[in-house]
C-alpha cells in the first residue's frame, strides 16, 4: 500500500473523504433550491449560497486557507476597501491558470455551483471547470468584467464517486479575481422533490367553491363537477409540410398539441426560392389546419444569421440589393402572418452567427426587431432563438450573460423593442447537463422576459427517452418557463434528430414520455361533494374549468366558468344554487 502524510493508506483516505462527503450531504439534505441568481455587476459580491455548499472557506475571509493554485498559477490574496477577502491568480499567461480547490464527488448526484468573479481589466470571458479522475467538466461561465463582480451560476451531475478539483479558465491573460464560491449536492430525490414543489407553487393552485342557496345558506352535500375547458401552459412540437396530406399525422398531432412550428415551411428559403418569385401556398395551408384544430403558431424564422441558410441567390448580393431584398422579405412574411401567430423568431441564432450583421452593421438584429413590431404591432412576442445557452455550459458564445447582453443591446438601441420581446431557448440536448440548465434558466429569469423553450429535441441512444423526460420535466417545473415546443416533425425519410413516432403513428418510446406528461400536465376533470359547510376544495392545473354545481334535494343545476390563474391571488368561488 501507498503510505501519504500522517501515515493513512490512500484506501484510508479516500473512505474519510467519502464520509465527509457523505456528511456534508446529510447536513444540506433539507435545503430548498435557490433560484436567485445576480445578472447586476456589483460593487461587492453577495455571500455564497448555502454558505458555499462543500467548499471549505467560500468566502476567503480566511484569507487562501482551503484553496490552491492551478496549474502553476500565482494566487494571492486581496481585500476590498470595505473589508472584504478575496483571491486573485496573478500573472496569468495560461487559460487555466487561477485558484483551485480540491473535494470529493458523491456520486449519482446533481452539484449547483455559483460565484462572483472580477478581471482586472476590461472584461473577459471566465469559465468555471471541475477536474475529475477522467474528464474535465464545464459547469458554467459568465462575463467577468474590472470594477465590479459578476455572478456565474450553474452546476453538474457527478456520475460516479471520487476525488475533484475545481477551477475557472479564462482565454484571456487578465487577472483573475474569485469570491463567494459555492458547490453544493442535491440528491436525485431531492432535486425531483424541488420539481415537484415549483410545479405546485407555479403551475397549479388550491381553489376552494361554496355552494349555497338562494339566501346564502351553505348546501352540504352539494355534487360538485370541474370539466376541464383548456390548460394554460402550452406544449407544442414542430410540424412539416407532410401534415398536409397525412390524415394519421393530422390526428396523431392535433389532439396533442396547443402549439405548432413550421419546421423549413416559412423561411425565407422556402418562401422565396428564386428573387421575386414568392410561393406562401404550404405555410398558408398549414396557418389554415392549425386555426381549425385550435393549435396556435410560432412564426419560425423571418431571418436566420446563419451564411450558409439563406436562399442561395441572397449569399452573394451586393449591399444595396440585399438591403431592398431585406426589405421585401421582412414586409413580405411579417405582413402576411400579422395578428394570426403568437410569436416570430425575428433573428434566428445572432449569437453564433452574424452574416445580416457583417452586412449592415452591429445593429442589424435591432432594426428588423423594430421592423418586425412595427409590421406585427398586436401581441405577438418577438423572440430571440439561440441554442446552446441550456445545452451547453462550455458554448462561451452563448452563454446566459451573452445571450442578456444582446437582448439588451437589442432594446437599448431602440427601447421600442422591450415590448414583447422574448426569450427562445432552442434546446438541442445530447446528453443534458440537468443543475446547469435550471442554473441558466434561473439567471435569464432576472431579465423579466417571456421565455420558453422552442426546438427541444434530444440526440439518440439507449437513454433518449429518459433525458427527454428530464428535461421537459425540468423545464416545466421552472416557474420562468412559459411554454415548450418539441423539435420532432414527422417526415417519412426520418426526423431531425428525434422522432416520437414510426412511420405508422405508432409511439416511440420517447413519444410515450410525451404523451404521459400530456396526461399529468392537462387541466383535469374533478368531482366530488361539498362539506357541512357547502365547501368543497381542489388542486387544479392552470386553466379554464367548467364548474357545475348539483344538490339532491333540488332539480337543478349551476354552471359556472373559472379560471385558475397564477396572478389571480386567493382563490374562492362561492357558487349560489338557486331553489
């Protein structure tokens, strides 16, 4: 056996790592979630939440005690002129040069992870990573400016048990300054009973009904009846053309589904094929299918930064053509679809791609947005969809701090543009990263904006279906979230990426878990009777209820409609049956 200091074997010592381990989870077990998170540059950074979780001195007021340098980085440590303690790595011509601090993993467990973090100049993009036996994990990033602290907020799931070590890296040579650092584990049960308190406290509530008579007297006994009219939260999926003239697919989608994106129907490239020649016969067929189910539309996409998915005949016109050919577009599509869609995906993917910017100029997205509103001037939201800010925590590019730095440049330059923007997290997931999306959604949550997810979709394995599940169980469960559209248009050569059905409409395994969240999210019918004080109680899902009111000793009944809203405060329904 290997002797280290103090003479314990390293069997030794990695048992008393696990049972601290094990300890410092027991101790944190009864914790409730906390969804705050920071998107203000401070003067001073706020205290660690959870007191910093398994990190010992989170705080630095202990000056460097617990930490160490990273890869041969010099650390130091630093007090604010208010008293304040913390690190800086100095001297930095690595990227993963700063501090460090060494724990032991529980496995089978999902960590949140939070700091604040300053650059000495200007700003920088500063990444969080935990080192494991095998791997290094991005956990998250955010950007780091000089001057002021900025919180990063996100977290990992440890699969296995072991020894860690975690860090933050920077492409940038600036020092780098850390403070109120937090990691801290959740169990896979506790984290679903955090789900499962968001859902009742966002998305249901308790509503109470008295039945009396005619002269206010309670009735007992009273049946009481609540038929479901809608639910409030939309779920929704992609839809292609095929829709048109596949019955099973009409049937199949239409009693699923509130919400409908056209897959490549409406894009510049299919409505415009050739300059001029503009051809809205399938989107307009499709706007007409999902109006006479009751399915609502997202307008996908007015523009899309990406080069390579323009019409071919737009990549190579000269300034002046593609400027009027903009123009055509946006009044074109805009115009057209005004008052019938509930949002448009006004500039598709401007964080990863910029070719309308490259053209135009910086402030390209924020001229179509103010095109597109004054075009749409009803309710329609007006989103910015980008990928990865959910998937990925190691996509500097579109990280939750980028993605609200755009959404503010887009608005500062034309503060018209705050009404009805929108949040449009794409979500193409391969294996999720489950505590760093709830950290992103909780940081984009600070802008006060809708948001909702708009293209999940989830690469395919064994285990498809079930990170499917967790991440619609996820996203739902997020009381900032305020719809989900599923990136699974049925076409007969294959999907995109995931399918919830074979050729025949039969379900997938991942169309099952749909189809069982359908179930357990729908406004459902209650009934029952009231007590000796004609009351009668029910937790219901958000929505419009048809309530109906029966008593033995009468002939009649009454019907009313109620709707269970999360803004609507205290819910009491009194109900008079009238003799």
């Amino acid at each position: 056996m290997t002797k280290v200091d103090g003479g314990l074997t390293m069997a030794k010592l990695a048992f008393w790592l696990g049972w601290i381990a094990l300890l410092q989870g027991c101790m944190v077990k009864a914790l409730p979630y906390d969804y705050s998170a920071s998107i203000e540059c401070l003067p001073e950074p706020l205290e660690p939440q959870y007191g910093g979780g398994i990190l010992r001195n989170a705080d630095f007021n202990a000056g460097l005690r617990g930490w160490s340098p990273f890869g041969y980085s010099s650390i130091a440590e630093s007090k604010s002129a208010s008293g304040n303690g913390f690190a800086i790595a100095l001297n930095r011509s690595r990227a993963y040069q700063s501090v460090s601090q060494k724990v032991y993993l529980q496995g089978d467990t999902h960590y949140t992870l939070s700091a604040w973090l300053q650059v000495s100049d200007g700003s920088a993009d500063v990444r969080a990573v935990v080192k494991t036996a095998g791997d290094f994990v991005h956990a998250g990033g955010v950007v780091a400016k000089s001057g002021c602290w900025s919180m990063l907020k996100g977290g990992l799931t440890a699969a296995s048990p072991g020894p860690a070590e975690l860090y933050f890296e920077s492409n940038s040579t600036v020092d780098v300054w850390v403070d109120s650092v937090s990691l801290n584990p959740f169990s896979r049960a506790e984290w679903s009973a955090h789900r499962a308190d968001s859902v009742a406290a966002s998305r249901k509530k308790t509503v109470r009904l008295q039945a009396t008579d005619s002269s206010g007297n309670p009735l007992a006994g009273a049946a009481v009846s609540l038929d479901a009219v809608r639910t409030n939260f939309p779920l929704g999926a992609a839809m292609s053309r095929h829709i048109l003239t596949n019955s099973a697919y009409q049937t199949w989608f239409a009693s699923r589904f509130a919400v409908a994106t056209f897959e490549n129907e409406m894009k510049w490239y299919s409505t415009e094929p050739s300059p001029g020649r503009e051809d809205y016969t399938v989107p307009d067929a499709m706007l007409a299918f999902a109006k006479s189910n009751g399915i609502a539309v997202r307008g996908h996409n007015v523009f899309w930064d990406q080069p390579s998915q323009q019409p071919p005949w737009v990549q190579s016109l000269p300034y002046p053509q593609l400027l009027a050919a903009s123009s055509r577009r946006i009044r074109s599509v805009v115009s057209r679809y005004a008052g019938q869609v509930i949002g448009w995906d006004v500039v598709n993917e401007n964080l990863h791609f910029s070719f309308y910017e490259n053209k135009f100029g910086w402030d390209a997205s924020t001229a179509f947005y103010a095109a597109a509103r004054l075009l749409d001037a009803g309710s329609a939201l007006m989103f910015m969809n980008e990928f990865n800010t959910l998937e990925q925590p190691g996509d500097m590019a579109a990280l939750p701090a980028r993605y609200l730095q755009r959404l503010r440049q887009i608005v500062a330059a034309y503060p018209e543009n705050g009404a009805g923007m929108a949040i449009g997290l794409e979500g193409h997931f391969t294996n999720p990263n489950i505590p760093y999306m709830r950290a992103a959604l909780d940081t984009l949550a600070q802008a006060g904006v809708p948001i909702w997810l708009t293209e999940v979709d989830v690469a395919g394995g064994p285990a498809q279906a079930e990170h499917l599940e967790e991440v619609l169980r996820e996203a739902y469960a997020h009381p900032a979230v305020q719809g989900i559209v599923l990136w699974s248009a049925w076409r007969p050569e294959g999907c995109y990426v995931m399918c919830l059905t074979d050729n025949n409409f039969k379900n997938l395994p991942q169309g099952d878990v749909v189809d069982r969240l359908i179930g357990e999210w729908r406004a459902a019918p209650r009934a029952g009777a009231t007590d000796e004080q004609g009351f009668y109680e029910a937790d219901l899902v958000h929505g419009e209820y048809k309530v109906t009111v029966t008593h033995p000793a009468l002939n009649n009944s009454v019907s009313r409609s109620v709707k269970v809203e999360l803004e609507s405060g205290s819910q009491h329904y009194f109900i008079d049956v009238q003799v």
